[in-house]
C-alpha cells in the first residue's frame, strides 16, 4: 500500500483520504512514512466503523460499551473520542477532516439516523475546539440517495449543535456515470451538490467509476460522446470531475499507469454543464 500512496504523490496527489478499516485496519498505520515525508499533504479520515482489529482495545478502554460495536459501527461519544486520538496516533498528525462514517448503517429510520448525527456532530465540534481535529464532514454511500438526511439536515444540525461558526467542512458521496442523478439533481440547482454548494460545504466524489464497473460500460461510442480523445478511464473521470460543485475526486489505483491516466482526466476542460445533460439524457439516471 506504501508503494501505491508514495507513486500517487510523485503523480501529483494532494489528498489522501482513509479510515481505520481500510485495508483490514491497517491503512492509517501505513499511511504515515508518506505523510511524515510529505507533509503538505492532505488527510481525511473517518470515525463510524469498528475495525476488528480494534475491538477488543476499545471495550478494554471502556470506550465500547456492551452490544456497541456488535454491528461493527459505533458513532457514541466515547467512542469517536477513542477512535479519533488513535487515528491522530497513526496518523503522526491532526487530520484536515474527520468524516461520519456511514451513519446510516444500521440505521432504522430518519429519526434515528438524525439522533445518532447529532450525538457525533456534539463529539466532533468539542473536538474541533480542542484543536483535536480542523473539521468534520459525513461520508455516506445510500444516507443521500435514500432520503434518510440531507445536506440541508446536516448543516442545520452543525448549526445546531455548533452555532454559525460550526466545523462541518464537506460532504462525500458518490458520483459517477451509474450514480448520474446526484450530478441531474445538481444542474437544475437541486439535490445534494446543489445544497452543499450552497452551504459552502466541499463536495469529495467517492466511487467515480463505480467500483471498477464503470469500466465494463465504456464503449467506444460512449467514449466517444464524452470526449474523443479520452481513455475509457478518462472519460468515466471527466464525469465526477466535472459535476456541479464536486471539490474533490477520491480515486482508488494500484500503479503509476493508473495515476497517471487520473491525473490525465483531470488536466482536461471539464465537460461543460450542456455536454453533462446530454450524457445524462442518453444514459438516463
């Protein structure tokens, strides 16, 4: 994993964004001879999942208490504090941004997905204060999609909990060309990267290509219609890179090749807002 961060920086990367149960727990731990050698580097973590890996260590610190952690995820407040000072340890560093996890794993209903919101953003503005974290935001793969919250119900929760000066920063969701109706929603000034825009919240696109199923779609008259010259891997970039309000695109690669087509989408002219609706119109969302 080393190898893979340290060929991302020389490629040019600015940002690297983790959590403590990537790469079986061990990706934060890694992490830290890149970041000790490159200290201009941006990081994010996040708090939410329980690593299996950590188990043990956070009952035995009291900061999991009886059935928490059962599910693998835990937003309490003594357990984002646990979990926060033992990324900073990892990390050699106080991390840029600290993102919720995924807070609606497990979660019932919007009334509970909002509770458990709340009780975080309590736990992260205390850490904001202490200098503990710079700021905080919400990584969600479905909390979005599925109408569990909104970006307008998180940055009246920071408010809230916060007041006008509250440390929410960004949001994370995905964004790509099987995820196309996060990016129609924005172009008619709607939805969640209308919202964050609006709130002056970052927007970090995860998953531009889907996983790697993006990939499997990209014909070459589907290429073609994004961009001619373009790899496949380009053009299903030029996508993310080019929605509405996106700040960010987290892209996960394994070799310099891949960086370095990366990097290639993103030196292009983003794909103007008309071009977008008519991918979007020939795909459908």
């Amino acid at each position: 994993m080393s190898a893979a961060v340290s060929a991302a920086v020389d490629a040019g990367v600015e940002w690297i964004d983790t959590a403590p149960n990537y790469v079986q727990g061990k990706a934060e731990v890694s992490l830290r001879p890149v970041l000790d050698r490159h200290p201009r580097i941006g990081i994010s973590t996040k708090v939410g999942f329980v690593p299996a890996t950590d188990r043990q260590a956070a009952i035995s610190a009291g900061a999991l208490l009886g059935s928490q952690g059962d599910q693998g995820h835990c937003l309490s407040r003594p357990y984002i504090a646990w979990q926060l000072a033992l990324s900073r340890a990892r990390l050699g560093r106080v991390p840029e941004l600290v993102f919720v996890h995924n807070p609606e794993h497990g979660a019932v209903d919007r009334g509970e997905v909002l509770q458990s919101l709340t009780s975080a953003f309590e736990e992260m503005e205390s850490a904001a204060h202490a200098g503990l974290i710079r700021g905080y935001g919400v990584a969600t793969w479905t909390g979005l999609s599925s109408g569990l919250f909104t970006v307008s119900d998180l940055v009246s929760l920071a408010r809230q909990v916060g007041g006008r000066r509250h440390h929410l920063h960004a949001v994370q969701t995905p964004v790509s060309l099987v995820r196309l109706g996060v990016v129609a929603a924005g172009l008619e000034g709607a939805g969640p990267l209308y919202q964050a825009r609006e709130a002056g919240l970052h927007v970090f696109a995860s998953a531009p290509l889907g996983g790697g199923d993006v990939l499997g779609a990209m014909t070459a008259e589907l290429v073609r219609f994004v961009d001619p010259s373009a790899t496949p891997a380009q053009a299903a970039l030029l996508v993310a890179l080019s929605a509405p309000a996106v700040s960010r695109v987290l892209l996960s690669a394994s070799t310099p090749a891949h960086w370095a087509d990366a990097l290639g989408a993103a030196a292009r002219e983003p794909l103007s807002p008309e071009h977008l609706r008519k991918v979007i119109d020939v795909l459908g969302t």
